[in-house]
C-alpha cells in the first residue's frame, strides 16, 4: 500500500494531517516554554538538555511548510499578494499589538525605576524584524520570504532556455542550489549576519523548506512500512550524531553553536526521522496537542504580549521574575489557556489570523 498525502486521499475534504499537528503542538509548547524560562531565569540544567535535544522546533516550522506546498504555477503575483495577506498583514497588526502592550506599561515602570528595563534603539527598526513587546514576530516575515524565494526557485526549475546553437537547457539545477543555502547562512553568521530585519535566517529556512518538500515527495513513493523503518533508521541516527557532532542554531538571529556540519545533519536527521515515524504509524488526533497545532498561529503571535505585560506589571510593582518558580508555574498555565480561549476571536478576524477567504 503505497504512502500518500492527505490532499491526495479524499481530495473534496482535506482531513487534518495528525501527525504534523502534534509536532507543531510540541513546538508551539517548546517554544513558549523557551520565552517563559527566559523571562523567569528557570533556564538552568533542565532546560539545557531540554535544548540540547530540541534545536531544531524553530526549523520544523520551515519543514512543514515545505512538505505541504505544491504551488509552483499559475499567476505569481497573485501567489505573492495571498502569501502577504496571510503572513504580513498578520507580522504588522501583531507587532503593533505587541507595541502598545510595550509602551503601554512602560511609563508605570519608569516611573518606579527613572529609566526603561532595558535600552530603546531606534536601530531595533531596521535591524531586527521583532517588534518591541512582540519578538517572536520576527518569524512571520522570514517565513514569508522563504514562501516567495522558493516559489520563483521552483517554477524558474521547470523551464527552459534556448542557447545560440539551438539547443534546450533545463534550469532543473536551480532549485538544487538551495543545498548551499546552509553555508551561505554560515557565512553570513561568520561575517556578523549583515542583513537587515534578522534576514540572515532566510537561507537556512529555505534550505529546510525544500527538504520537508523533498521529504513528502521521497514519501509519496514508499510503503508505509517503509517508511518506519527508514525514519527508526534515521532517528536512531539522530540520537548518535547528536552526541558525536553535536551543534545548535538559534534560528532568530542565525547564530550557530557547535559544530556546523553536526548541526545541518542533525537538523535534517531529527525532521526527517520523528516526522517519518509518526506519518507512517497514522497516529490518532491527540486533543490538547493538536488543538496548539491546529491553531498554531494563535499561540504563536498572541502568547508574547501577554508575558510582556506579566513581565511589566510586575516589575512596576517593584517585583523581579527572575528566580520565581512561582511565576513560572503559573505562566505555564495561564499563558496556554489565554491562547486556546483567543483562538475562536482571532481566528474571524483575517487581519489578525491571517485566515483570509480563498479566492
């Protein structure tokens, strides 16, 4: 029985693909737990093997959207102007968001302290992507740019040139430049990420956008029990490279830890491999986990405001975060709950989900 994608089998009514929502679910977890244990200085031993272990969520995002993505026809500008609707309108209305509930609290905070938390530039504007009060923002916009990098890529493969001496060369090969993305990213990295808005990133994430596509289209054309032991194989794999030639990437500001081959290998080895394993054993819908999955972009744009005025209001009351065990407990709980109790109002609101109606 061969593998095939959800579009492919029942095609009048898309069912949810479990297994990537519950990936995208422990991401979206993973990646609050990260903002969480900054703000509330809980980053201690646990957390660095928790890491150690989970470098690459940021990266999954990348992947899942390439696995996904079939468009390489049709009018491109309209392709872009839907990608911008969906990703940038979204980047802006939840940046300003995360702006006023910044600058909101900020004068109570002043005015205890006589000066900000931390240093207001205005370089932080064409500097970084994040906004001030919303950081994690930052991936809207580099996700965007790798939608629309890999769009011309892919339909500039499909085409053919016609030389002087009459004959036909396919411009296949342009889509396989992406392989050099990662050194190009490290590159960059090496010289001190140039770019502006934290675009340093987009290399990487293009490179592991073309690998989920590669990926799905590998799997499309194997058997499901196949497809287990390919992904065992590469996960086992995984777990030993990662201690042997371990590396890390912090995919915000394209910063590279470790060893950069071990980071590449490991990245794809750990993508390719736990979404292999879960594909192929057509897990059932797990409630909590693939509801965050489900509504990844609620969590995702909402839960860093409202840590920003946790974090301010605190601190204007003349009380750290930093070492509360107390205050992490309760942003753990809270801060989850606040997200899936937002998703039914964000979501009728285009400009703020980036659910706009299908044309």
């Amino acid at each position: 029985m061969n593998y095939t994608a959800p579009e492919q089998t029942r095609p009048q009514s898309k069912p949810r693909n479990h297994a990537f929502d519950l990936l995208c679910g422990l991401c979206i977890l993973r990646m609050m737990l990260h903002h969480i244990t900054g703000l509330t200085g809980q980053n201690t031993e646990w957390w660095n093997t928790l890491y150690y272990w989970s470098f690459y969520f940021m990266p999954f995002f990348f992947f899942k959207a390439g696995y996904f993505n079939k468009t390489i026809g049709g009018d491109s500008a309209k392709y872009c102007i839907d990608k911008a609707k969906r990703l940038l309108i979204p980047y802006f209305a939840w940046g300003i968001i995360g702006n006023i509930c910044y600058f909101g609290v900020m004068p109570f905070v002043v005015k205890r302290y006589h000066h900000p938390v931390e240093p207001l530039e205005w370089s932080h504007i064409w500097n970084e992507s994040s906004f001030y009060g919303n950081a994690p923002i930052w991936f809207l916009l580099s996700f965007f740019c790798a939608y629309i990098i890999m769009h011309f890529m892919r339909k500039a493969s499909t085409k053919t040139v016609t030389l002087r001496n009459g004959k036909k060369l396919s411009l296949l090969w342009i889509q396989w430049t992406v392989l050099l993305f990662p050194a190009i990213s490290w590159w960059l990295f090496s010289i001190g990420n140039p770019l502006f808005l934290f675009l340093n990133n987009i290399f990487f994430g293009v490179f592991i956008f073309f690998l989920g596509h590669a990926w799905h289209w590998l799997l499309a054309r194997m058997r499901r029990r196949n497809t287990l032991m390919l992904s065992i194989i590469i996960t086992v794999a995984f777990c030993i490279l990662n201690v042997a030639i371990h590396g890390q990437y912090n995919m915000m500001n394209n910063k590279w830890m470790g060893n950069p081959y071990g980071m590449v290998i490991n990245t794809t080895l750990a993508l390719c491999g736990l979404s292999g394993i879960l594909l192929s054993l057509n897990i059932p819908r797990v409630p909590w986990l693939n509801f965050i999955g489900q509504h990844s972009m609620v969590f995702f744009v909402a839960h860093y405001p409202m840590l920003t005025l946790y974090r301010f209001i605190t601190i204007s009351n003349g009380r750290s975060l930093v070492g509360r065990l107390d205050d992490f407990i309760i942003l753990c709980i809270i801060i989850p709950c606040l997200c899936a109790w937002l998703v039914p109002y964000v979501e009728k609101i285009p400009w703020l989900s980036g659910r706009f109606p299908k044309k």
